[in-house]
C-alpha cells in the first residue's frame, strides 16, 4: 500500500465517523490500523492464548456500538478501553477459584521443552516484570502512554480517572519500575536471583 | 509535557519499555483481519450503526418546529402576565387590604400585632412619610386573592416582628403566673 493513499491520510476518528455512517470499508481500514496494537496489549494483559479471539470480540463490539462513538474522542482511547475491559472481563472468566487448599500438587515431571522455551523467552523482559509488579491500572496505563503513545487527556479516558490521579499513577509505576533497570545486565539479560523468580515489591 | 521532566533513570526505563514493545511488536495477519472483517459483515442488519442515523434535513426541520412552539408559548406567556397586570391594577385602585404589624415599644416581648387595615387606598400610602411608617412593617399589597394572602401576611409579620423574650425570668414568672391563673379559675 503505498503512502500516499488518501486512506492512510485520513484521520482514526474521521474514519470512524464514516463507519459510523455505514461505511465497511472505513472500519476495514480501521482495523487494518489497530488490529496488531490491540493484539499486542491484549497479549501484554497475559491473555496469550486466547488474545486472537479477544481481538475479534473487540472490533466487534466497536462496530455494534459505533452509534455511540463520540468523535470528540480519540478513536484510539474508545477502542482501547473497549479491548481493556473485555481483557479485564477475560480474566476474571479464566481465574481459577478453586481453594488452594484442597489441590494437590502434580507430580514432578520434566516440562516440556516449549513451556521451556517460551518462559526463557520471556524470562527477560521488563514488560513481564512490570506485569508482575504493576497494578492492572498502571500497566494499562504505561503502555498507552509510552508504547502507543497516547496523550494523557485520552488515558484518563480510558480509565476514568482524572488527570491528576493519572500523574501520580505514573510516577508510582516508574517508582516500582526503575529498581528493575539495574536488575539488567549489559547484554539486557536479567540477573541470575531475578530470573530464578524472585517477586518485586515496593 | 511530563516527559520533559523525566529524569535520565526514567528516560532509560521508558526508552527500554518502548522499545521492548517495538521488538516485541506481533506481525500484522491478514487471516486474522479477514476473520473479522467477515464476522462484522455478518453483524445483524438492526445491530448496523447505519441505520439508525437521523438525516440532517430531518434534525432542522424539527428545530424549526421547536423555534415556532417557542415563540407561541412567549406569546401566550406575554398575554397571560398582560391580563393579571390588568386585574392587579383594578384592584389596587379600589383599595387593597394592607397587612402591617404594630411595634409597641413598652411591650417589647408582645410588641406584634398584626393589623388588617380597611381598605385604604394605594395612592395615600404613597402620600404618608416615612416617619409615619417607621412603627409600620407593610407586608404587602395583596391584589386579586386577598383573603387567604392577608392570613399569610399576618402569620409572617408575627414570625418576623416577633422579638424573642430577652427577660427569661421575667417571662417564666409571668407565664407561671398566667398558668396559675388558669388553673385556678378551673377549680
């Protein structure tokens, strides 16, 4: 696609006005734009294997209630609060609830090599120690502001908080964030006591 | 900006997490976009955003309806506010019934009394000076329902004239004095 289509030169809300009028092809483009971001903060949200499925649900879900998309509004912000409450939804379906107690640990076995794999892969990553550390609130709002780059008026959006409780937000994440720098080494591989699991906690 | 203000720990740390998510940014799928796009097209027809979208000729048409219904309720309000001028000025010409209360200065914890005067006209009021008017609380004029407006105007200069009773020994002798007196006249 080249970059002087005029679809690309049209705005995310100026599309959406036009799906909004009933027009597919200007949601297509739409979800052209926003299908790997949502992907990948659906997957950040530890929804890896179902996340596919959640995106789905979330491009549909905008498109049922486009009526109701206010264009004086990030179509960015809308859709992502869209994708965060599903993911939210998501996770409170999969949690188990099942008393701790009652359950009796599975036998020790090798793992297998693909679990393997992928907990090395992600073994050291800052994005999964900030999952680990973050709030939920936090994490959302870190990633929007730092990965997709979303101005903070449009976060508070998201998360229906005012702009001032969102700043203090922040500053506590970067806070609990900024020990885990120094847990890195010069080839950004985490320190052996961090990877052997050890949990950060302010 | 807050970014501006971000120290160089931070910079680094926000540096890192962009640029982690960059490497670790999923390729774009076209099979995904596809499976939506056709889960959408299969949207039911009422669920479509198109369809329920008011016209714009639709949205002027009716505020012009709503700008014509203004203006006849300004009309008829206008008409209305006429007419009871009219009747409010009838009446004060024949005399209005003027609630005032009474302050008596030797009685000062009964000073109120409530007085209807008969009828006087409006246009003496104006004459009197305000010497005279100075022991005189007018409550107020009343035009076309003056009956029950007189009971309220009297009932609101007593509330407010009343004064409170300052001489509390004064009072409670004189009030035990008084229930004596009942009681005794009872026997």
């Amino acid at each position: 696609m080249s970059r002087s289509s005029p679809e690309l030169l049209t705005s995310d809300e100026e599309l959406a006005c036009r799906a909004r009028e009933g027009c597919v092809a200007s949601f297509e483009q739409l979800l052209r734009r926003f299908q790997t971001p949502v992907l990948q903060f659906l997957r950040r949200r530890g929804l890896t294997l179902d996340a596919e499925d959640l995106v789905q649900e979330t491009f549909l879900r905008a498109f049922q209630n486009l009526h109701r998309y206010d264009s004086r509004w990030a179509f960015s912000a809308w859709l992502f609060t869209i994708a965060r409450r599903i993911g939210i939804n998501q996770q409170r379906r999969v949690r188990p609830t099942v008393d701790v107690a009652t359950v009796t640990p599975p036998p020790a076995s090798a793992p297998e090599p693909l679990d393997t794999m992928v907990v090395a892969e992600q073994r050291g990553r800052i994005w999964d120690l900030a999952a680990s550390v973050l709030t939920e609130e936090q994490l959302t709002a870190m990633w929007l502001h730092y990965v997709e780059d979303m101005p903070l008026s449009d976060i508070t959006l998201v998360l229906g908080r005012t702009r001032a409780s969102l700043k203090i937000m922040m500053f506590r994440a970067r806070r609990k964030l900024l020990p885990l720098l120094g847990e890195f080494d010069e080839n950004n591989r985490l320190r052996p006591a961090i990877a052997a699991g050890e949990v950060f906690h302010e | 900006m807050s970014r501006r203000l971000l120290s160089k720990g931070e910079q680094r740390l926000v540096d890192r997490l962009r640029q982690e998510a960059i490497e670790t940014r999923p390729a774009y799928s076209e099979s995904l976009h596809k499976r939506i796009l056709a889960a959408v097209r299969q949207q039911p027809r009422e669920k479509n955003p198109a369809a329920p979208r008011r016209q714009p000729a639709d949205t002027r048409r009716s505020m012009q309806w709503m700008a014509a219904a203004a203006v006849c309720l300004a009309i008829v309000a206008v008409l209305q506010w006429q007419s009871d001028q009219r009747a409010t000025d009838q009446n004060a010409k024949r005399g209005v019934a003027i609630a005032y209360a009474h302050f008596d200065d030797e009685l000062p914890r009964r000073a109120v009394t409530a007085v209807l005067l008969p009828c006087t006209p409006v246009d003496e009021w104006s004459e009197k000076s305000v010497n005279e008017l100075s022991n005189m609380a007018v409550i107020e004029a009343i035009a076309p329902h003056s009956a029950k407006l007189q009971h309220d105007a009297r009932l609101a200069a007593e509330a407010v004239l009343m004064p409170l009773p300052i001489d509390l020994d004064m009072f409670v002798a004189q009030e035990s004095c008084s229930m004596d007196l009942a009681v005794a006249s009872e026997r």
